[in-house]
C-alpha cells in the first residue's frame, strides 16, 4: 500500500479523535444528557414531537452540528486568534447580516479546523515533502493559509455583497421616505412602510432599527446604530444629516430629496468610472489569450511555408 496514503489516514484519524476527544463530556454534562435522553424518551411514549422539536429540525445541519461543535472547540482556539482579528470578524459579521448566527470564535474555531483540513486533503496530490524547500512543502503551506483565510474570507465575500446591494437600494428607498413624509408621516411610520413594501438587506436593517426604537432606544441612535452596522458612506452621511436637521430644525423632505439625488450622482459617478476602467482591464486577456491566437491564425501558414522553403535542399 501507497505510504502516502497510510499517512494521510493515520493523520486525519488523529484529527478526528483530536476533536471527539475535545467534544467528550463531563461527567456533569454527562448526568444533564442523561436526563434529556429521558424526558425525550417519555415525550416519544406520549405522543409525537413538539413543535420546538419541529423547529429544531428544520434548521440546517451545520446550524445544528457543526455550530454546536465549534462552540466546543473554541476554548482550545480562543487564545491562538489575536483580538484585532475578532474584532474584524465581529465588525464583517454584523455587515454581513449574521448576526446571532455565528460568532468570531466560531469562525475562528473553523478557519483552524480548515487550516488543517485543507492540507490533509492535500496531501494525496502533492505528496510528503522530503525537504524543508520543496514543492510539497509550498503546497502545504499554501493550503494551510488558504484553509486559514477561507473562512473569514466568506463572511467578508457576504459583506461586500450585502453593501453592494444596500447601495443599489438606497436611492429607491429615500425616494419611497420621503414620498411618504410629503405625505404627513413622521420618519419612523416613513421607514415602516418602506420596510413593508421591499424586500432585501435594506428592509431587514430598517426593521431592525424600528425594532430598536420601539424597544426604548433614541431614534437617532439607532439611526447611528444602523450606519455603523451598514457601514457605508452614503447612508451615514444621510443619518448624519437626518440627524442634524432633526436637532436644528428645517425641512425633512428637502435633506431626503437632496441626499436621494447625491447618492444617483455617486451612483452614476461609479458607473462612469467602472466604464472608464474597462479597456484597461480588458488589455490582460487580450494579450494574454486573443492576440496570440490570431498571431497564430494568421502568421501560422505563413511561417511553415517560410520553413519549408529555408530547409528545402538546393537543387531538388
């Protein structure tokens, strides 16, 4: 048998039992387990499940497993992740719209998971590595620090994405306020309707902070609450200006309408400078894959006959 092989399973069983061993409970947990096991056994001679039951089931297998099982491993990662990489993780979870889903030592109890995982997968292709300056070993330690980054690199993926779609729906929900506080409507009945009538990152963020106000907290703290959590320019620089005109006084509908028409001119500004962009960005493929071809189309023939005639013997 292959000794690469016998070596990537011996180290994936020493991973694996690494991590049930991590998952063992105590003793006191242990008497907890037993007692549910109980009740659940009584409920199952009852009658069927509840609907907590139910509700718990229709979750995702990684919301249900693998959650629970980094929650139990973060205690052995919790000193290895420096705090200014939490901090990072916490701040693109919350503009990724997760949170209470995931925490930054789930995700950092994962990316060590991956960053041993990858490599171990990885092994069945580059091989064990003999020297310290080899091609298996730069593969390695390339999976490693991919393994590492994947994780946090999702969440980050799913934060520009959230941005990028609350920004194209900025424009079209000022427009919906302040139709709706031209009509008579204060700015929290305003944001309600809004969050009613569309779909997307930007209704679910004004209910959240309708939720917020309605919980005792300040309207233009939770207005602040929303930029920070967002984090984009153009909606702070609304909630700022919203803010501002709600202390000094003035028009409501004039802010509204004036900040609508500045983020279509930064819209159109992005658009502009995208287009501007792209012949730059299209130079790399085509000199890297178009214009070799057609060099090869076109002086292709041209070049074998110019061969055949120089190697040609003279006189025949």
């Amino acid at each position: 048998m292959d000794f690469t092989f016998i070596l990537l399973c011996i180290t994936g069983l020493g991973f694996f039992v690494f991590i049930g061993l991590a998952l063992t409970p105590s003793s006191e947990t242990s008497s907890i387990s037993q007692r549910l096991e109980g009740l659940k056994a009584s409920q199952q001679q009852r009658g069927p499940t509840s609907l907590r039951d139910q509700d718990e089931m229709s979750k995702s297998v990684f919301t249900r497993v693998v959650l629970p099982m980094l929650d139990r491993l973060s205690k052995f990662f919790s000193g290895l992740t420096p705090v200014t990489a939490l901090n990072r993780a916490k701040l693109d979870i919350m503009r990724a719209g997760m949170q209470g889903k995931v925490t930054p030592l789930q995700i950092a109890s994962l990316s060590y998971i991956m960053m041993v995982m990858v490599p171990i997968m990885s092994l069945s292709f580059s091989g064990i590595p003999t020297e310290l300056v080899s091609k298996p070993t730069f593969i390695l330690a390339l999976g490693a620090m991919l393994g590492y980054r994947l994780p946090f690199g999702y969440v980050q993926g799913k934060a520009k994405t959230r941005q990028h779609e609350i920004r194209k729906a900025l424009p079209f929900t000022l427009d919906l306020i302040s139709i709706s506080v031209e009509a008579g409507m204060a700015l929290d009945g305003a944001m309600a309707i809004v969050q009613e009538k569309s779909r997307g990152p930007m209704a679910d963020e004004l209910g959240l902070t309708l939720r917020e106000i309605r919980l005792g907290k300040g309207r233009n703290d939770a207005l602040t609450d929303m930029a920070d959590r967002v984090g984009l320019e153009e909606l702070k620089s609304f909630i700022t200006a919203v803010t501002y005109i709600s202390k000094l006084g003035g028009s409501l509908v004039d802010v509204i309408r004036i900040q609508a028409q500045a983020m279509r001119i930064k819209r159109r500004q992005r658009a502009e400078e995208k287009a501007m962009k792209t012949p730059v960005k299209i130079m790399i493929p085509l000199v890297l894959f178009i214009f070799p071809s057609m060099f090869i189309v076109i002086l292709g023939p041209a070049g074998i006959t110019m061969i055949e005639q120089m190697t040609q013997v003279p006189g025949h």
